[in-house]
C-alpha cells in the first residue's frame, strides 16, 4: 500500500518502481521463430535486492493472510496439540508455495521448450538473458525464503528449533541464489521444479494424516518419489555439468560475461546438489 502511495508522487515515484517492478532490461531482435519484431529479456543487478525486499513484505502479508483466514480457522475446528498445530502451519504454509511454484515453474518449463529440449540446461551458456517470467519467478523464490527468517520471530518459534531453521531457509537461499548468480537458471528451475513436487506431496500427506492419522498412503507415495526425484536431479546435474559445460568452448573464468563455467566451479556445484 505504501508501495502505491509512491506512484502517485512524481519525486518518490522513480524510487517506488525499483522496488515493485523488474530492473536491468534489455530489448533484442526477435528471432524468426517469434511473432514479434522485438523481444524483452532481463539480466541481474545490485537494484534486484530492492525488488527482493519489497516482495519480502508481499510474502510476509500473505502469509498472515492464509494463516488467519485459512490455517487458524481449521486449528480451532480440529483442536491439534501445541506440537501438531505448529507442525500443520508449517506443512499448510509450505504446501501452498510448493504447489504455487510447481504450477508457475512448470508453465515456465512448457513455455520455453525446456522440457522438450534437455540441451537448454547447458547449450548457449551464460543465460545472462532470461524472460520476465523467470526473472520474476526467481526473484519471488528468494523473497520467499528471506521472509522465512522474520517469520521465525512472528510464528514465536522455539529456540531450540531455531537454528535448524535457519540453516534449512539457508541451503533453499544458498542454491537459488547460486543458480541465479552464476547464470544457471534454467537448470536451477528445472531443480526447483522437480524438488518442490515432491516436497508438496510430503507436506499435503502431513495435513491429511494430522485430520485422521490413519492415512499414511501419501507417504509410501512420497518415499518412493523423494528416490526417483533425487536420482532424476542427480542423472541432470551430471549432464548438466559433467557433459554439457564440459565439452563446451569457452571454459574461462569471465565477470563481465558471466561466464562462470570453469572447472572448481562445476565441481562445487556439482557437490552441493
């Protein structure tokens, strides 16, 4: 809301659109495959972290909302213990984003033909260009998993529970964040994708088996795709990596290209999946 006020203001109006919209882009030639005569992609900068905080605060709203209008009312009618409403928050919380994220990635992975083209993980590295969709896309993941470190204070989460918090809301920033800085994006959305699937089925199980703890099928279901899940992230990194950017021509170290592509680099990477 305040956001709004900004705009309407001629001097504090150029200080509001870096936080609301998208910064860094950059108009190209469409190709001739494209209708259009020209298309817009975008790169990352220094002004992302501004767009970042202000959709922290979305993410902060919106969470009170689905807590207050959809998670408090079903706690009070099924009256969970303190472990167990704590516990339904935070799977009714999670659920949500994952699905939302499975839904908008997987129209990304449609759109851009990534699904169909394997290729595209590694062909034309550096992807410093991208589309507005996945900017926006990545730029949401990581005002999500920053929202999560305020929420900690507000959801009065226990202190010994805190720090495997923080360091669970740290690796989801920490390979996001890789990704999208080392111009690995279309890999890392293909990851997302694919981790946030199985991650929703864990999660949706949970609050079935909380309302009758006589349903466990959700989990027989999610151990068996957790295995294949991470076998299929493994079999992909490794093309990814050990196949696609190996063969490929420029393997220099490159800051202004974007260029990261370079043996240690692939290697940690390779690692931390």
């Amino acid at each position: 809301f305040i956001a709004l006020l900004f705009f309407l203001f001629q001097i504090t109006a150029k200080a509001a659109v870096i936080f609301v919209t998208l910064q860094y882009n950059v108009t190209i030639p469409a190709t001739e495959e494209q209708s259009a005569e020209t298309i817009s992609l975008y790169h990352y900068g220094i002004k992302d972290l501004a767009t970042i905080f202000f959709y922290m605060l979305v993410a902060i709203i919106i969470h009170a909302i689905i807590q207050e209008y959809v998670l408090d009312k079903i706690n009070r009618k099924m009256h969970f213990s303190k472990t167990k409403h704590s516990k339904f928050n935070e799977s009714g919380q999670l659920s949500a984003f994952y699905l939302f994220s499975c839904v908008w990635g997987t129209s990304i992975l449609v759109s851009e033909n990534y699904i169909s083209d394997p290729t595209s993980l590694w062909r034309d590295y550096p992807h410093t260009l991208i589309p507005f969709q996945m900017k926006f896309f990545y730029i949401l993941q990581l005002a999500y998993w920053f929202h999560a470190f305020p929420e900690l204070y507000f959801q009065k989460t226990k202190k010994e529970d805190i720090f495997r918090q923080i360091v669970y809301i740290g690796l989801y920033l920490f390979h996001i964040a890789g990704a999208y800085l080392l111009n690995l994006t279309h890999l890392g959305l293909v990851l997302l994708v694919l981790h946030y699937f199985v991650e929703f089925l864990f999660h949706i199980s949970r609050l079935f088996y909380f309302s009758d703890e006589r349903y466990q099928k959700g989990f027989s279901l999610w151990a068996v795709l957790f295995v294949l899940g991470r076998l299929l992230t493994l079999i992909l990194s490794v093309l990814t990596f050990g196949f696609g950017l190996a063969r490929a021509e420029d393997q220099q170290l490159n800051f202004s290209t974007g260029n990261f592509n370079i043996l240690a680099v692939r290697y940690s990477k390779l690692g931390t999946i």
